[in-house]
C-alpha cells in the first residue's frame, strides 16, 4: 500500500515539474532572456580587415584635412585683419600667433592624411545556430578586441537577424566594424552573453522589444 502511495507521489511530483518547465516563465523580458540562452548558439568563424583603396583614402583624407586647414588660416587671417583695422597691437600679435598655430595643425594634420588610414574596418563572419521552436527577431551579440597578451581594448554590441529561423538550423551571417586600431597579435571573439545586466537592457533589441 505504501508503496503504491509512493508511486502516486513521485508521478504527482514528476507531472509538476514538467508543467512548471513547459510553462516557463511568464514574463516577456524573462521569456526573451530565456530563449537566448537556451536555444541559440554564436560562433565566430573569421575575420579580416575589409579591402579599401588606400590611394582614394588618403586623397580623401588629405582634401578634408586641406579644408579644415585653409578654413583656420582664413579665419585666423580675418581675426588680423580685424585686430589692424581697432589699431590694437596686442590684439595683432595674438591673432598671427593664432595663425601661426593654425597653419602648424593643418600641416601636421595634412601629413597624418597623407601617410594612410591609421584604423581598419573589420568583417566578421558569424554562424548563429537555433534550437528552439519560436525563433526571436533577433540576437544581441558582444564582440570584444583583445592585443597579444589578452588584454581588453574595446567592445562593441552587435544586433543579428534570426527570425524565421528553423529548429537546428546554421545561420551564416557577417557584419562590419569601422575604425578599429588594429595591430598585430590583436584578436577578437563574439558571444552571447548569458547574463545581461538589468541597467544594459535598452542596449538589447530583442529585450527592449520584449518590455510593456
């Protein structure tokens, strides 16, 4: 009899705790965080530093520096001449100083210019796996940049489009980073973070979508 009665009650306990993992949680942001931990899967398969003209670059660069140079020297110019025209001597020597400096910033920034871009725009191509049955709209990834010896430089928040995704499907996908400062032995990597603080959520679609 009691051991009947045992069995009643482990199959009361093991019918709960199959209603409470098939309910889930009920609320939507939890939800949301839930299905991204559970069911979906980042990998970084490569990247490269994307191709550019480095001539049309360095034109460009150099035009915009030469504007922004002849703009300081002209404004600095009509400083002077305002500074002769009230016969303030003081006044003169301050303004040619200024056009001194200004003259100074856009030779050394015309120089930067012309000797190439200094930042590099990355590609990363990412394989994003799904297994779960309600794919969300999209996955909020990080990617961090790390030098040689592991330590941090910067990171960056990446939004990835998985709707429509099917049960065990692989997802290639890729994106750009621009303005990177790449040197040699840095190295990146992309995750799904698993526990996303509270106060960064308004930098997560999927979760900012998820909130009443």
């Amino acid at each position: 009899m009691s051991s009947s009665r045992s069995s009643v009650a482990l199959f009361a306990l093991l019918l709960l705790v199959v209603t409470l993992v098939a309910c889930g949680p009920t609320d939507p942001v939890a939800k949301v965080i839930q299905e991204r931990n559970q069911n979906y899967t980042v990998e970084l398969t490569g990247w490269f530093p994307k191709k550019v003209d480095v001539l049309d670059a360095m034109v460009d660069a150099a035009s915009d520096a030469t504007a922004d140079a002849a703009e300081g020297i002209e404004d600095a110019a009509a400083d002077v001449a305002d500074a002769v025209a009230e016969g303030d001597a003081d006044a003169v020597g301050d303004a040619l100083a200024e056009g001194a400096d200004a003259l100074a910033a856009g030779a050394e920034e015309i120089g930067e210019a012309v000797t190439g871009p200094t930042t590099e725009t990355i590609v990363f191509d990412v394989a994003v796996i799904y297994q779960g049955r309600n794919p969300l709209p999209g996955v909020t990834v990080e990617v961090a940049h790390v030098d040689s010896t592991q330590t941090e430089k910067e990171t960056w928040l990446e939004y990835l489009e998985t709707g429509e995704m099917r049960t065990g499907e692989s997802r290639q996908t890729s994106f750009e980073i621009a303005d990177v400062e790449l040197v040699e032995g840095d190295a990146f990597s992309v995750t799904l973070l698993q526990a996303v603080p509270a106060e960064d959520y308004a930098e997560y679609p999927e979760i900012v979508a998820a909130q009443p």
